[in-house]
C-alpha cells in the first residue's frame, strides 16, 4: 500500500484494516481535497489583505506619528487604490470559501446517498429467514447514523488542507517580521489538537454510547406502538409506559455527557487560541512603546509590521479552532460509520464470500414461462465458519414436484435461498434451465413464484396487497385477482371480509389470523401465471388441520405443470406425489424417493 493511502486511512481512523461501510470513493476523496484546498487559499489570501490594511494604515500612522502633513489628494487617490486591491482579494477569497463550501456539501450528500444504497442493498441481497435488526433500530441506522456522516465529510475533511497550509503559511509570513511572535504562534498552536484529542477519545466513545442508546429507544418505540393492542389485552401498558420513560431518561443522560464533553473541547479551543492572540497583541504593544527591542530581524517593529502581526494571529489559531470545532463531527461520523459497518455485516452474514453479479445482462425475459431443470453441481455452502453442504449434487427435472425434507436446521431454507441468489456458494453452480442462477438474480426473482413460511402482508387493501405480485399492477383486472384467488383456495376468505378485495388490513397483515395470512400469500404467489418454477418454504408450519388442507390444495393446483420444490417435514404433504429428498443426509450421497 502506498503511503499517501496509508495515510488518508490513518486520518479517516480506520486502524482495523476492515472493509467499512461510508468510506468515500477515489473520485469522493478528490473532491473533498479539493475543498480544502480551496478553503486553504481563500484563508492564505488573507496574508495578502492583511498587508495591504496593515500598509494603508501604518503609512497613515507613521505621517502622522512624524507629524508630517498629508495631502488630501494623495491620500485619497492612494486610499482608493488600496481599497479596490483590498477589495479584489476579499471578493476572490468569497469566491474561494463558497465554492470550497458547496463542493464538500455537495460530496458528503452524494456519499450519505450512497451509503444508504448499500444498505438498503445489504437489506434486499438478505435472505428472508435471516437475522435482521427490528425496524424501529433499522430505520434509526439508516435515517439518523446516515445524516451524521454528512457533518463529517463536509465540515472535518476539508479542514485536512487548512491545517496543514495555513498555519505554515501565517507563521512564514510573521517570521519575516518578528521572530519572537513567530515564537508564541508556535508554542501556543500545537496545544490545541494535543488537547482536543485528548477529549475527543472521550468524545467517541460517549457518541458510540449515544448512538446506541438512539437506536434502542427506536426500536423500543416502534416495537410498543405496533403491539399497543396486545399490551392493551394483558394490562402491560403501564409497564411498558414506565419501560419507555426509563429508555428516555437513559437518552437524556446520554445527550447530557455528549453535551458536557462538547462544552469542555470549546473551552479548551477558546482558552489557547485567546491565549496566543493576548501574548501576540501584548508583545507588539510593548514594542511599539519602545518597551521591547528583542524578537526582530534588526530593525524594531513598526506600525505597518505589528500591525501586519496582530491582523495575522487570529487567522492563524482559526483552522486550528476549525479543526477542533469540527471534531465533534469527526466522533459522531466515525462512531456512525462503525456502527452502519456492522449492521451490513450482520445483515450479510448468512452469505458466503463469492461475489455475486450486480446485473442481469442479457437474459430472455421468457426463459421462466415454463417449466425448467434446477441442477445443484458440485455445491458448497458456508455459512460463517460452518460448512452446510459439501460438494452437493442434485438435478430436478422440468415439470418436477420435489419435497426437501428433514429435520429443522437441516438447510432446507438454504437450499432455496441459494436459488434465489440470497447465499452464494463457496464452489459450484446452480443452474436453473441452461443458466446459472448467479447471473440472473434480478429475473429469476421478478419470474418465480414463492410462498415463505412468514409472508409479509403490507399496510393496505388486500388487493394492493396482491398487486405486488405483479410487474404492471395497473393492466392487471380484478378477475384475473380472483382466478388466482381460487387457485390458492382463498376465494371464500376474501369473500367473507367486510369489503372484499378493497378491505384494509393492517401493517403485517394485522387483522388477519396466520392461515388467512398465508392463503392470500399464496394468491398472490399465484398471480405468476406465467412462472414455471415454484417455490415454497414451510408453507403449512403453524397452521391448524383445516386452514392446513386449504393450502395444500392451493400448492397442488399452483404445482401443477410448473417445476415445484417445496421444503416442509408435514406429513400431509409428503404424502403427495412427488419425489423427496432426505435434506439432512446430504452431506454426502443423498437419498431419493419416489411418492407415487
């Protein structure tokens, strides 16, 4: 690695050597830096305005400490020409600071952007049996710890090339005049990063806390108030009002001690930087007395000079003091972007290292409309350390119905995970049709027809519900809703709603019992006509022996003249035609049965 990224890394604070999430790309960091630079310049050209005040008045101060007479027309011509100089500098260091500004805004929204993307990615690319936060933390991940990396990129970064320009620059300039308030700039500067990372350790690891707390109490919040009727039903309310009220407290604490740390890093700041610009305007004020003749080149200070001097000490201490101001960002920012580095991995951590394509390419779009082969070749899957199959080998022909038995834990979520491109096998392939399935993720998903043992129903109407089944919901009748309503055996339940197809249900299908749940889930498998692989997991775990006889009649009619794999340990549907592989002997020969 070169040094300049081991560099850029070190700055960034990623001393882990880990993958993390936020991180701005080449072309982000370019213009980041070109931020700084911009900002550094417009603050250097400060030494030239400086010069030109300090010289316009000092030239004043000396006529007149001399007592000679000044012309009228000289002055004002001359004034005027300075002033237009002073003028012209002060417009192109506006220009300077503006573009600087608007540049680093504008990149740190474009990766705010780009890290919700990913993660909302992450979220997609999961399977949907893994483990994922609730969505009370995952809406705070995404939302709140997002935005803090705005401050971060925009306000931090680009105080890099200002600290590392304009300090050097000011102080070069004071030496030429003045060793000795070169001196006090140097002795002075340094103190303020020395101390501000010294609380800003403390500043991190009370964001860290805070931020975690800030996702707790969301999810907290969100978690009561979807589950305020059950509360209600087992006189858990006031236990849950005192549950939030102490979340709340513990926040409050939080933000407290944040704030105290916050106050403290100003205090600091405020204290050195006022400190160095006293001892600059005492020395200068001693010599101009006449009090002090050391700290020169030779000649003593003069109006122009110390006045050049104490104009320039403020500027140099104000990079320093943006620095320092900025380092709440840089706590809360990097505290933010660890903890959405987690999340992703958590999220992702069910998948196995392969790479997996981002696009499709060029796949017909009708390769799915009938029925096709599913071949595992030579398979393995991982799952964090645990290998779940090895080398695993299976075909399942066109027009197959196959049941993937087994005991809980066996890996027969797996394997239909690892069709739909949710795991990525270690080794092998798996072709569906003459194609590998890793290639065409996004079709393959958009093609097949799917019921899983916890099927999501939105907020809504049961036909918006359905109509998510569907690419164009709005060339879609209510007849062909209620054909595939009949397939799925769930005609009579939406019947017997109070409004049909346009009652409102709740947000996971609330209103609903788990069997009425799954049998609309079922219909709206079912929209897929034109599907000709079927996949289904679980599909009547939970369900008592009626509502359980609705669905298998459903998945025989949906499994009719489509490939069907369909996972389950149900003896009733096992007990359908069919062949059955025993999933958990699949380590190494597999069994094969044939149901007739």
């Amino acid at each position: 690695m070169k040094r300049k990224e081991r560099s850029e890394i070190a700055l960034e604070g990623e001393t882990k050597g880990i993958e993390a999430i936020g991180l701005p790309q080449a072309a982000e960091r370019k213009s980041l830096r070109d931020a700084g630079v911009r900002l550094a310049l417009s603050d250097l050209l400060w030494i030239a305005q400086a010069g030109l005040v300090a010289f316009v008045l000092g030239t004043i101060l000396d006529q007149l400490h001399v007592g000679e007479a000044i012309q009228a027309a000289d002055l004002s011509g001359f004034v005027l020409m300075c002033a237009v100089a002073i003028a012209g500098v002060a417009c192109l260091r506006s220009w300077l600071q503006f573009s600087g500004l608007n540049e680093a805004r504008r990149t740190a929204i474009l990766i705010r952007q780009r890290t919700r993307k990913e993660l909302l990615g992450a979220a997609t690319q999961s399977s949907p049996v893994a483990s994922f936060p609730s969505s009370g933390a995952f809406a705070a991940h995404v939302s709140e710890q997002v935005d803090l990396l705005g401050p971060y990129y925009s306000n931090f970064h680009p105080q890099f090339a200002r600290l590392k320009l304009v300090p050097i620059g000011i102080l070069i300039a004071t030496l030429c005049y003045s060793w000795m308030a070169g001196l006090i700039l140097i002795i002075c500067g340094p103190l303020i990063p020395v101390f501000m990372a010294l609380i800003g350790m403390r500043a991190k690891a009370a964001s860290e806390r805070q931020q975690e707390e800030l996702t707790r109490l969301s999810g907290l919040l969100l978690d009561r108030v979807r589950g305020l009727e059950t509360l209600t039903l087992f006189g858990a309310v006031g236990r849950t009002k005192a549950d939030v009220a102490e979340a709340g407290e513990r926040f409050r604490t939080g933000t407290m001690r944040v704030l105290k740390i916050a106050f403290l890093s100003s205090t600091v700041l405020e204290l050195f930087s006022a400190l160095g610009i006293a001892f600059s305007a005492v020395y200068v004020g001693f010599s101009l007395l006449g009090d002090l003749q050391i700290g020169t080149w030779g000649a003593p200070l003069g109006y122009t000079s110390g006045l050049f001097i104490l104009l320039l000490a403020p500027e140099f201490f104000a990079p320093l003091r943006a620095y320092a101001a900025a380092y709440h960002d840089r706590a809360a920012g990097l505290a933010a972007r660890e903890k959405l580095t987690a999340l992703s991995r958590k999220i992702d951590n069910g998948a196995s290292e392969a790479p997996v394509p981002v696009g499709d390419g060029a796949v017909d779009q009708f390769w799915l409309a009938r029925p096709v082969s599913v071949c595992f070749q030579n398979v393995t899957v991982s799952l964090g350390e645990r290998a779940v199959f090895e080398g695993l080998d299976i075909s399942i022909e066109p027009g197959e119905t196959v049941f993937l038995e087994g005991p809980s834990g066996s890996g027969k979520t797996t394997l239909l995970d690892c069709l739909l491109g949710f795991h990525r096998p270690c080794e092998g392939k798996v072709v569906i049709g003459e194609m590998d399935a890793s290639a065409c993720v996004q079709t393959l998903r958009q093609g097949v027809m799917w019921l899983g043992q916890a099927p999501r129903l939105f907020h809504g109407s049961v036909k918006a519900n359905l109509l998510r089944a569907v690419q164009d919901p709005d060339q879609t009748s209510d007849d062909a809703l209620w054909v595939a309503l009949r397939l799925a055996g769930a005609a009579d339940l939406v019947r017997r709603l109070p409004h049909g197809l346009s009652t409102q249900i709740g947000e996971d299908g609330f209103g609903l019992s788990v069997g009425e749940i799954r049998r609309v889930a079922l219909a709206r498998a079912a929209l897929r006509q034109g599907a000709g692989l079927f996949l289904a997991d679980e599909p009547t775990a939970g369900l008592d022996e009626e509502t359980a006889g609705d669905v298998i009649e459903g998945l025989k009619s949906l499994s009719a003249n489509r490939t069907a794999i369909i996972a389950t340990h149900d003896p009733r549907l096992l007990a359908l035609p069919g062949r059955r592989i025993d999933v958990g002997q699949l380590s190494g020969a597999f069994r094969k049965e044939a149901v007739s």
